[in-house]
C-alpha cells in the first residue's frame, strides 16, 4: 500500500493559463457554487506540481465512459505522485470502481487496493497522493463523503477536479487539500483551495505535441512536411523580427535619440560574436552532410512509394490477366 504521508490539510486553484481539452468540452451538467464546504481565511500548506498526463488521462477517462454510456458520468479516480516535504508533484493517475447506495457514492477498496499494487510494482517511487473527480470546480457534500473514504488511505488526500463545461481560457481544473474545523463544537471536515503549477519533462512536452498534432491533422488535407515548414518560416520570421528591433534601437542610440544602455549593448555584442561561429569549415561539413542526409531520405522514400505504386500495379494486372486467361479456357472447352 502507499506510504501515508502526515498532512492534515489539502489544495488551492492555478492562474496558469492554457487551453481546455476538446475531449472534455461537453457533458456535465453543472453544480451551483457552493462555499459552504471551504474554509476561509486558511491559507494552504502545500504547493503542487501537476503533470499533463494526469489532465490527459481525466479528460480521456470522462469521455470514453460518455461515449461508452451515452450520459453524464460520475468518473472517479486515484491520484499518483512524489511528496517533498510540502511539495507534491502529481505524475500520473489511474481510474476507480464505485458503486451507489443510500449514501451515496462508495469507492471500491478492493479494487483500489489491486490496481494500488500493480502500479506500485511498475513505479516504485511514487505514492497516493489523492484523488479526482468531474464536475464544477465548486466542493460538494458527496466530495467531502469521497474524501472521508480516501483519508483512510492517506489522511492527507488531495482532490482534483476538472470542469468540462468551464468557458474559461484557464485550465478547469481546482485542487483542494482537506482540514478539519471546529464549528459549533462539532468537528467538521473542510477543504481549502491549493495553488499550483504545470510542469512537463521532456518526454511529455513530445507527447503532448504530438498528441495535439495528430488530432488537428487527422482530418487536414495538408501533409507533415508542410506543416513543418510552416512553423520553421514562422520562427524564422519571429526571429527577423527581433533582429529588425535590434538594429533600430542601436541605431537610435548611435543617433542619441535614445540613451545607451550597457547592459543590453553588452548583450548584443555577445549576439554578434556568436555568428562567426556559423561560418567555420567544421559547421559547413555538418550542414552538408546533414542536407545530404536529408535529401538521401526524401529520395529513398521517392523510391520506396516508386515501387510500392509498380507492385500494385503488377497485381492488378495479373489479377486481370487470370480473368482473361481463365475465360478463354472456358470457352475452348465449349467450342
């Protein structure tokens, strides 16, 4: 079973800015904001670290079962991450089984327990951390019911919750972290929101990219290569750009309609030395080769759909030579 942290509290909403999936961009209906179940005036204890893959599996998670279904499901799931001290990094997530009764909604622990442990046997280093759900980014009574249920696991669970009707150009998504309150002599449990930050490792920024790539070009007339060159000349005009900004404010303080600044001359002056770098014998034989190489491959791949055309070619035909062939038999055998 994952290592129990010993936190008692939970998170707080990003003002990082990005894009919302298109898979979760319908669905659910939304809740009323509700500010019953937040604490105020309590500041968070923890920062978390949030990893695209666990957005990407939410969202895949939410749609598959809608499509699957064709309603509004009530998804569920376990949060996987490294804890620091006070900083969390949520890395990955897999789903949970839950089942209705009077109460409302109950967790499968067996089940939890099992996929618990197989992911522990693939990645050794990362703990529950909490879990997620769908829905507004508003805290609910059946969140603080879940929540009740995942303390028993780790008392210091985390929720994330992804809106996806949220209009917002912001991500949809609210952590919170979990508190207990005296209120009225009772004690009462409460969550408080959590700041936190994107983060991405070199191997998710590729997926991620790719991901978004194959989705806008599946249904694109135009091809990959085209495509990427788009992007080359945008960054080469960019860079143009800048170079243009360069020259007109040198030239403006040569001019002394502005004045100089040491540190940005010092800057420029260090652009400039690098260029005598692109001009040396050892960078000529690399772009060389690197063209040779690249031109080797177009043409190879020329020739490959050369012959891959030729050899269907050649199939039909001798599909239809057989046709022929096998008619004129059987009208000898007539005649």
């Amino acid at each position: 079973m994952f290592q129990q942290s010993k936190r008692l509290k939970m998170n707080d909403e990003s003002s990082t800015e990005m894009p919302s999936s298109s898979s979760v961009a319908d669905g659910v209906v939304p809740e009323a904001d509700n500010e019953e179940f937040l604490a105020t005036g309590v500041p968070a204890s923890v920062t978390i670290a949030l990893h695209p893959l666990v957005i990407m599996n939410i969202s895949d998670h939410y749609t598959r079962i809608k499509a699957q279904e064709g309603v509004v499901p009530k998804v569920y799931g376990a949060l996987l991450g490294k804890q620091n001290g006070r900083n969390l990094e949520l890395y990955n997530s897999f789903e949970l089984q839950h089942s209705e009764n009077a109460e409302g909604c109950v967790i499968e622990m067996e089940y939890f327990q099992n996929k618990e442990e197989q992911f522990r046997q693939v990645f050794s280093d990362l703990d529950f951390l909490g879990w997620y759900t769908v829905g507004s980014s508003s805290a609910t009574e059946q969140d603080i019911k879940i929540q009740k249920q995942m303390i028993t696991v780790n008392e210091s669970s985390l929720l994330l919750k992804l809106d996806p009707l949220s209009k917002s150009s912001n991500l949809p998504i609210t952590i919170y972290e979990s508190m207990i309150d005296i209120i009225d002599q009772q004690p009462r449990m409460l969550f408080i929101k959590v700041q936190y930050t994107l983060v991405t490792e070199e191997a998710e920024r590729i997926g991620v990219d790719h991901v978004a790539r194959v989705s806008t070009a599946a249904q694109s007339e135009i091809s990959q290569v085209s495509e990427y060159m788009q992007v080359q000349q945008s960054a080469i005009k960019m860079l143009s750009s800048r170079v243009d900004i360069i020259l007109q404010y040198v030239s403006a303080v040569k001019d002394g309609h502005i004045p100089l600044d040491q540190s940005i001359m010092r800057q420029c002056l260090s652009l400039c030395q690098r260029l005598p770098v692109l001009n040396t014998k050892e960078f000529q034989g690399e772009f060389h080769e690197q063209c040779s190489d690249i031109t080797l491959m177009s043409y190879l791949a020329t020739i490959t759909k050369g012959c891959s055309i030729t050899n269907e070619l050649i199939s039909k035909f001798n599909v239809i030579y057989d046709k022929h062939g096998s008619s004129r038999r059987m009208r000898g055998l007539f005649f």
